[in-house]
C-alpha cells in the first residue's frame, strides 16, 4: 500500500515579467489527477491573485482548482509585508496565518516552487 503524498504548490514569484505563477496553477491541476495538491501563494507570488491583476493566461486554472473543492492559500504576511489587505485579492483565495503556511509547507512530502 503506498503512502498518501502531500504536495504543495508555492508561488513565490510575481505574475508580471514571469511566467512561475502560471506553470504553477498549470501544475497544479495538473497534480490534481493523482493528488489533492495545496497551492499557497508567498512572498511576491500574491500579486497573481490581486483583483486588478490581468489573469487571462491562468483564470481558467483558478476556476478549474475551485471547482474541484480545491484550496487556494495565501501567506498573510506575505500581504502584510506589501501593504496588501483581503480586499485587495480574488475571493477565491484564502488567507492563512504564516506559522500555518509553514505548517502546510513543512507537513507536505513534496514541495514544487515556482
């Protein structure tokens, strides 16, 4: 009997100038065939769920993640540390307290930055 993975998915890098933040919600459907993978956004990586941000190369991975009752998770430090606040972002995210992303990241068998 295998043991059940925990994968998480971290967005550290800003969605303008790079391409990360979309490989990284594309990987994580992508893992969603296999695993219930945790996406958790960090550091500069919350810009990509601001509302103002232009989401057109990754909305339809957002949609895909929330429709199968999978969790978006962003850092509040993180936001903290921008002057962001939870108006700033798409309400398909959740905001957790940095010890519980630690947690999240700490407790995962495999972690994929982006």
């Amino acid at each position: 009997m295998s043991e059940e993975k925990n994968v998480v998915i971290l967005l550290r890098q800003p969605p303008h100038g790079t391409l990360y933040p979309v490989e990284g919600l594309r990987m994580s459907v992508a893992v969603s065939a296999d695993f219930d993978p945790i996406t958790i956004a960090i550091s500069e990586g919350v810009y990509t769920f601001l509302k103002d941000t232009d989401k057109t190369m990754y909305s339809m991975h957002i949609d895909f993640l929330k429709n199968i009752d999978l969790d978006i998770f962003v850092d509040k430090k993180s936001l903290d540390d921008l002057g962001l606040t939870k108006e700033d972002l798409i309400e398909e995210v959740e905001i957790k307290e940095h010890g519980e992303i630690l947690k999240m990241i700490e407790d995962s068998t495999v972690t994929i930055p982006f």
